[in-house]
C-alpha cells in the first residue's frame, strides 16, 4: 500500500466490516464543526429549534460533500496526468480522502483498486463489502462488479442467475461493461436463451458510445497478448515491445534512421506496444524525419497540430502547411489531411469538392481513414452525435456527392479491412438496418462486437500482462476474467491459462479446471484453434470433467478439419495407433503424423520419434503375428491378425510347418507378448521412444568421436 492514509482507509473498511459507519462518523463530525461554531459565538447547540438545527445540519452537510467532491477532482485530475504507478498512486490518496467522507465516486474508485489489485493492495473481502455498500447506494458500477464476482464465484458464492440479475441492474443504470456482458450472453446463449436480437440491441447501445468517443477516425490501440505465446514471439507479433529491443531502436533513431524515428513518432504518438503516450517524445522523432525529408513524419506533424496537444497546440495554419508539404510528396497522410481540412473549412474556406478530391486521391493509395470518409459521403446519413451532425450537415448543403449505398459499403470494407473503427461501426448499421445490403443480424452483430472491443475497459489487457509478468497472478486473474466475461477470447484463454496452472490463491483448486475448461470452451466457440485442441486435453486426461476419449477424439478432429491445427493432427494419430475412442487404424495413424509434421515445422522432431516408434512397434508385430503357450501336451494359438495383408492359407501352411517339425515332448515354450502393457505398463511406447532416442544419440555421438 503506497501512502498512511490508504492504509487507514482499508484498515477501518476491514475492522468495522460495515462502512454505513462511515456515514455516521461523517453525521457526527458534522455536528461537531456546527457545535464549535455556535461556541465561538456564544450559542449552545442544544438551546437551538430543531429547524435551525437542520439548517445548520444541511449547510454543514453540504460544505462536506464540497470538500470530498474536490478531493475526488484533484485525484482524477492527476490520475488523468499521470504517467507512472508512482505519479498514479499519488491519486489514489485522494481518493481514499473523499472517500473517507463519503463520497461514492471515490468509493468506486477504492473498490476497483482492492478487486483488480492496483498497487499491489488487492483485497476481495474489502471490496466486496464496499460494492454490497455501493449498490444498496444505487451504483451500477458495483452492480456489475458484483455480478462478475458471482459469475466466477470469487469471494462469493458461484450463482449465474444472481449474477445474470447484477448484471440486468447494472445496464439499466448505465454500466456499458453491462451491456457488453450482456449482449455476449445472449449471442452465445449463457445460462439465456439465445436471441440475436436482444444481443444486437445491447451491442448497438455500447457500439453507439464508442462511436461517440472517437475522435474522428482514430482507434483505441488495444496490445491483446497471449500468455500461450512464447515470450520470445511477443515481439515479433507486434504486441509487446521489449525494453532492450526499444532501446536499439532508439540507438538507431539517434543515429538517423528516418523510418525508426517515424516508428518510434507513432508508437509514442498513441502510446503502442506497452510504451507510454508521450506527445513531446512523438513530436521530437518526427521533426527529426520530416527534416530528413519524411512525408510521412510531415503528415503526421500536421495531424499533432490539426488534433492540438500539449506538444502541439492546436493550429490550422501549421497543420495545412505540413499536410501540404506531405500532400506534395504524394503521401496518402497528408492527401487525407488537407481533405479534413477543406471538408471542415479549419484554416481554410470550405470546399467539399476540393475534399472530395483529396479523399479520393488519398483512398486510392489504400489509406483507411480516407476510404472511411469517402465512405460516409456517399453514405450521408444524420445521427444524433455532434460529430456526425456536423458532417451531415455540411453534405447536406452540397457535397459534391449523391447517395450512393454501394459505393458506401464499398468504401467501408475496404476502410474495415484496414481495421478503421468507424467503417466497422457503419457496417454493423447497414447490416442491422439492412441498408444497402441484405439484413444480417449476426453479422451485424459481430461487427458492433468488434467496435465494442475497442472501449477504455480494453487497457487491462496491458495491466493485466504486466501484472502477470511481475508474478501477481492473482490480480492478473480478476483483470483477464472481467474482460473474458465481456467476450475478448484473448482474455478467455489468458484466465483458463492461469487457472489450469494452479497458482492462484483467490479460488479454491477443485473449481479451478472446470472453470478453466469453461472459458477454453468460450474461446473454442470463438475460432480458437488453440483453445480447441485444450477442450480435447481435458477431455483426454479427465482435468475438470470425467476421461471421454471418443469425446477428445471429436474436438482434435474438430481443430485438425477446420484450423489445420498440428497438434490436433499429431493428437489424433497417436489416439488411432492405439484406438483409443476411436476404431485403430494404423494407416490412418501414419497419415496423420505426416500430415502434423507438413503443417507445422515445429512438429518434425516429435513426429520422426513417433513415426520411428509406430513402424519398430508395427515390425514386430507382423514378426510375431502369434502368441502361443505350451501347457504340457495341449497346444494353444492365439493369431494376432496385423492389418498387414496376408492370407489365411499362408497362416494355415505355417501352422502346419510348426506341428510337423515340433513336438510338445522335445520343444516346451511359454512366450507372453500377448500385450506389451503387459511388460511395461500403459505407457510402454514413451519407453520404446526413448529407448530410440538412446540409440540414436549414442550412434551420433560414436560418429562424432
């Protein structure tokens, strides 16, 4: 815990167990501010009328609240300026103040740092009893909150349908978080009946708000890292920038590379692959490009003083001389620049024709947010948002352009395509609404999911990571749940991932594989191939359910049909060499494991030692095609038929050999190869394999010496 005053604050939450006496210590310190008062001016509170009392209560109360609104304003604000945990935690000692006296805002924001773990103070029983306060105070954040918990039955009981009924509170009081759980709930069907419908109208409501939020047609960058991954592909993928990798990067910056320092601009211009926002590092590395001739580091110095930051204050004037500096170098940035700005007339007369050019110029050279607005203009449809308003508006009076509903979808897809916010937004309308195109509920449906995805709420991810990263499991847990709840398959195998390691304190172990196999099940539903293949794990070794193999045969078979998955393949070969659920097929098996190691190249060296295993085994079993036992004068056979093809009439002659030439009185035997589980155990073919792996490393290394 960072600061005395937070530590007061939780100890007091936890000793009282009740925090209605934080209002009554408030209640009371009220009257103790209005009894000093009348003192200083010879009055004694006790001879006053009851309606003088109240006045002085109302006042006394009010100027109380004053005081823990402020509070809460000063810790928002440097919460808001902060850059650093330390500089964050400096906030929260405002908020444990304003919280102290009452406030319920500040109380949310306590709540929320005791169940996701900020600063290393996560404490479920603490934030529990804050919610249960919270919500009886008519806070729909709580109402969410305490619905999540029910839902994974952290700190409370496991009941879907209380939590279903939080959650229904929690959206009619304005939860957006709500409404997204909501609307996933009912697109997949958890614990409701599943209706399209019902999920579109929950998923619009939050696409609406999003849609509201962006600025004009920048996305919110979302780092979506997955725990499966190696820590070595982090980077590689984009997701995670190492700090080492960063720091050459920087090294090659300062030594003039003009496409890293572009790089480097971006990445700190909206703040990417863990870096922080930093406007002024952002500016640096661009004016250091644009003056090695960068139009891209042109375009987007135009774009910094076009938006206005505290790097670069807003001015029109500076941006159109940057956006045509790019524009004449014929850089899509800066064609789209200039576009904005004689759409808008800002620096500039308005001209829609003149936009109209520049959009087209800049979408043909693949520009996302240029086909987005080139989209909308032949779309022209008027929407509630000042954004939006405003650009109708300025159609309406003459854009150059006609209604046009193909072109419009036309330009979306291609802008969505990109990942543009916006243009996935305007599809999901013109398939909710059927505009254009043939209505689809469930297209529409996944795209609003999409534009959903993109909220405030998805930088947990990173918190998430880091926490991970930094060994605090529990609170990396509770942050991917939430989001796992909302509907991000990333967050789903994230929590089933560090739920089936077993390391986490704030659930009971016997929960810990089932819930672990509900959520890899969440994101099997989703495409993941990965999440797939787990599902036929569990199935395979009993984790979280009873051993079903013909069920494990089933989902590898799923993930090897449809996600071309090596490990699915390798999985299912290994169960038909050994018809485990399923008929043995040996051929069927060889197959397979070929099929596993042309897929993926990570599968050649498992799939050599199974194949080299599978042919030693299959050589010997054709060798010793019978198993026989001689008891005294009776002879026995037991022929183990291959499915190596030989004729009854060859076996018959061989038998008719043996009798000829042997005797029971000259030759007793008793073999018992009847099973090799028999010698070894059930798991005699690991002992084969590595018998093989001897071998070969001993032959290697007689070579090399």
């Amino acid at each position: 815990v960072p600061v005395n005053e937070m530590k007061q604050f939780l100890s007091h939450v936890l000793e009282r167990r009740k925090l209605s006496k934080v209002i009554n210590k408030r209640e009371n310190l009220l009257e103790k501010r209005n009894q000093h008062k009348l003192r200083i001016k010879g009055i004694q509170y006790k001879d006053l009328p009851k309606r003088n009392k109240n006045h002085l209560n109302n006042k006394a109360q009010k100027n109380f609240t004053d005081e823990g609104d402020q509070l809460f304003k000063m810790g928002v604000k440097i919460l808001q300026q902060s850059k650093t945990q330390k500089q964050k935690a400096q906030a929260y000692i405002f908020f444990a103040k304003a919280a102290d006296m009452g406030n319920l805002k500040a109380m949310e924001k306590m709540a929320d740092a005791l169940l996701f773990g900020n600063f290393g103070m996560q404490n479920i029983t603490a934030a529990i009893q804050l919610y249960e306060f919270l919500a009886k105070e008519g806070s729909y954040k709580a109402q969410n909150a305490l619905g999540f918990l029910s839902s994974y039955g952290i700190g409370m009981e496991y009941n879907q349908a209380k939590a279903l009924i939080y959650y229904t509170f929690g959206s009619a009081g304005g939860s957006m978080i709500s409404q997204m759980i909501l609307g996933y709930r009912y697109l997949s069907g958890i614990n409701v009946l599943q209706n399209c419908e019902v999920a579109l109208n929950h998923y619009k409501t939050v696409a609406d708000y999003i849609a509201d939020k962006l600025e004009k047609s920048e996305g919110i960058p979302v780092e979506k890292v997955r725990l499966t991954e190696r820590p070595e592909n982090l980077s590689s993928k984009n997701e995670i920038l190492d700090w080492d990798i960063y720091q050459y990067y920087k090294f090659l910056a300062e030594r003039g590379d003009v496409q890293i320092q572009v790089s480097l601009g971006q990445l700190h211009l909206i703040g990417r692959k863990g870096l922080d926002q930093d406007y002024y590092k952002a500016l640096y590395y661009f004016l250091k490009a644009a003056k090695a001739g960068s139009a891209n580091a042109m375009a987007f110095i135009g774009k910094m003083y076009l938006e206005g930051n505290a790097a670069a204050p807003q001015n029109n004037a500076t941006a159109f001389k940057y956006f045509s500096m790019a524009a004449s170098k014929g850089n899509a940035i800066g064609l789209h620049g200039l576009g904005l700005l004689y759409f808008y007339g800002k620096g500039v007369p308005v001209n829609y024709a003149e936009a109209l050019k520049y959009f087209q110029k800049a979408a043909e050279k693949g520009w996302p947010n240029a086909q987005f607005h080139l989209g909308f203009m032949y779309y022209c449809k008027c929407y509630k948002y000042s954004y939006f308003t405003r650009m109708t508006n300025a159609l309406l009076t003459g854009s150059g352009v006609w209604k046009d509903y193909k072109l419009a979808f036309k330009y979306f897809y291609l802008a969505s395509q990109s990942g543009q916010p916006l243009a996935i937004y305007y599809l999901a309308e013109m398939y909710a609404t059927g505009t254009g195109v043939l209505r689809s509920c469930r297209t529409a449906v996944e795209l609003y999911k999409g534009v959903c995805e993109l909220g405030h709420w998805a930088e947990k991810f990173l918190t998430a990571y880091f926490a991970y990263k930094d060994g605090d499991i529990d609170s990396s847990l509770v942050q991917y749940a939430l989001l796992a709840e909302m509907g991000y398959e990333v967050a789903q195998s994230n929590s089933a991932f560090i739920l089936e390691s077993k390391k986490v304190k704030i659930l009971e172990k016997e929960k810990m594989y089932p819930m672990a196999l509900l959520l890899w099940n969440r994101a099997a539903s989703q495409g993941n191939a990965f999440a797939r293949v787990k599902i036929g794990d569990y199935h395979y070794y009993g984790y979280g359910t009873k051993k079903d193999y013909q069920t494990a045969a089933t989902h590898y078979s799923i993930a090897a049909d449809k996600y071309h998955s090596a490990q699915a393949m390798f999985n299912l070969a290994y169960m038909y060499e050994h018809g485990l659920g399923i008929a043995k097929d040996i051929h069927l098996a060889r197959r397979l494991y070929d099929m596993a190691a042309q897929t993926s190249p990570d599968a050649h060296i498992p799939v050599f030692f199974a194949l080299m295993k599978l042919e030693t085994v299959h050589v010997f079993r054709n060798i010793l095609f019978f198993n026989f036992v001689l008891n005294g004068s009776q002879i026995s056979l037991k022929f183990q038929i291959s499915r190596t093809p030989m004729s009854n009439s060859c076996v018959w002659e061989a038998w008719t050999f043996f009798k000829q030439n042997f005797s029971c009185q000259q030759f007793t035997m008793r073999w018992k190869w009847s099973k090799s589980d028999n010698i070894l155990g059930s798991y005699w073919d690991l002992f084969v394999i590595g018998l093989i792996v001897a071998v070969l490393i001993f032959l290697f290394r007689s070579h090399y010496m």
